[in-house]
C-alpha cells in the first residue's frame, strides 16, 4: 500500500508523517525471460482484491485545485467485508480495483522515483485496468524491468485531489512476451468501462476555457459546489469524492481552441432519495 506505516486507521493528517522518498512500495522488478528492448509486454489482469483498509490526502501545494484547499486533509474508510466505500452518510463508493502504477523500465533515466508517468508506463493512474483487462508496455531495456504498485480501491478519472483510495492489495497477474514494437502503453477493457456506477446516470458540470486546465477547474469547482450545495458535504469532502468518483471528460478541442471539460459524478453513488438532486 502507497504510504504503508506512514498513515494510520483512524488517523489524521496530523498524524501522518509522508516520505515521498518511500511512500510507494512497488513489487519488482520483474525480469522476464529474453525480453529485448522493442518487445511489446502483455499484461493480463486476472484478480484483484483489496485489503482491510484505505486512505485518501488533500496534500497542500498538489492536486488540481491546490490554491482552493490549502490545508492537509486525511481520511480512511474500513473497507474489509464490503463491496463499497462508506464515504458519508447517503454515499457510497463501489469497488473498482486497480494499480495505479504497472510500468516497465523506460531506459533514461537509470533510476527515477516512480511517478510522473513515462514511456514505460509507470504511474498511469488508469482506473480502467481492472481485473479482466490487458494492458500493453513497450520494452525499452533487457528483461523490461517490470514493476506494479500504488493499488487502489476506487478511482475517478482525473484524480483531481492528488489520490485515489489508497489501500493493499492481493493480485494476480498474467505477462507474455510479443515480438513486436508499440509506439507506447495500450490496453483493452472488459466490457463497459464503468459497470459497477453508470446504471442511473450522471450529474455533471462544464468548464468551458481557452486553458485546458483551467477549464478543468472549472468544472470541478462546480461539482464542489454542487455536492455541498445539494448533498452537503464538507467542501474538503466534496473535493475528495470528486477524486474518488467523479470523471474528468474533455468534451470539445476543436472550437476556436476553447475546450469544454466536464466532471461527472455518477448518481449511483448516492443511496438517500435525494441522490438525483436537482
């Protein structure tokens, strides 16, 4: 688990003490038999299970809207036995495992912290591989150097508040070696990217800007606004839960260079009667 020994169950941001030196733990790295660099791994995602207990940050000076929430925030959620996240009375979360990081070597640098992400792969963030997808990763060095970790319980696209549900995890794992090039990292969903929400549709919010990212922010300003204004939720939590669940979509780049970014937030995570809103 990402910040294993560094947060506690139950425990505050005050109580944390983050080492970004040490704060992942990966598993690897893996070498595979003969993998020569222009190999193309294959990464079959067979089962994932997660542990007993989860954590989320508000880091200060990180996430989309560092200026908007510049306290530390913590919050852990006991997720042993369930198939969702209690994240506040009327809303809950439903599994969707991941790892946010699967990446091979990219050659250059020789050693590097594992994120940002780069061409091996490496801390992607990708919600979407879940158990039942295959993920692609070019080669870059002999026997690919392959590495996985920072696993996570749920996830929305974008991760705006700098991390997801952070939490261990046991996995299975299926590689092969292809003798052939990609450009880059590929992969192949299941079926449906988002099964476990999409089932009563979204709320969603526009932020429409000549900055790709300031329309971004745009619109998750609005979802903040619109779950403690209609769900009311603590403005540091309706953050949190748009890094939880909440997708970023870029919905329009090609008008005039204004884009139109939204954030949706399913309404599948809401159980009271209220959950439609307005």
């Amino acid at each position: 688990m990402a910040g294993d020994g560094q947060v506690t169950l139950g425990g505050s941001f005050a109580d944390a003490r983050f080492d970004f030196d040490t704060l992942y733990n990966l598993a690897g790295p893996l070498a595979v038999a003969d993998a020569a660099p222009g190999d193309t791994l294959r990464i079959e995602i067979l089962s994932l299970e997660p542990g007993d207990w989860g954590w989320c940050l508000i880091l200060p000076g990180m996430g989309l809207l560092p200026d908007d929430f510049p306290e530390g925030y913590v919050r852990t959620f006991e997720l042993a036995g369930r198939e969702t996240v209690a994240f506040a009375p009327g809303v809950e979360i439903p599994f969707s495992p991941f790892f946010g990081t699967m990446g091979n070597h990219p050659g250059e640098p020789k050693w590097a912290l594992p994120f940002p992400p780069h061409r091996g792969g490496g801390n992607m963030d990708n919600r979407h591989l879940v158990a039942g997808a295959t993920l692609w990763l070019p080669v870059h060095v002999p026997g690919a150097s392959f590495s996985v970790g920072d696993a996570h319980a749920c996830q929305g696209d974008g991760e705006v508040c700098v991390s997801a549900l952070e939490c261990p995890m046991r996995a299975s794992l299926r590689f092969t070696l292809e003798r052939r090039t990609t450009p880059g990292p590929s992969w192949r969903s299941p079926g449906a990217l988002t099964p476990s929400s999409d089932t009563q549709g979204y709320h969603a919010t526009s932020g429409i800007s000549d900055d790709l990212m300031e329309g971004a922010r745009g619109a998750v300003r609005a979802m903040i606004d619109w779950l403690a204004e209609e769900h009311g939720l603590a403005r540091p939590d309706a953050y949190m839960l748009c890094s939880l669940a909440g997708d970023l979509k870029i919905h329009e780049v090609v008008d005039a260079g204004v884009f139109n970014v939204g954030m949706t937030m399913p309404l599948a995570v809401f159980t009271n009667a209220n959950g439609n809103g307005r």
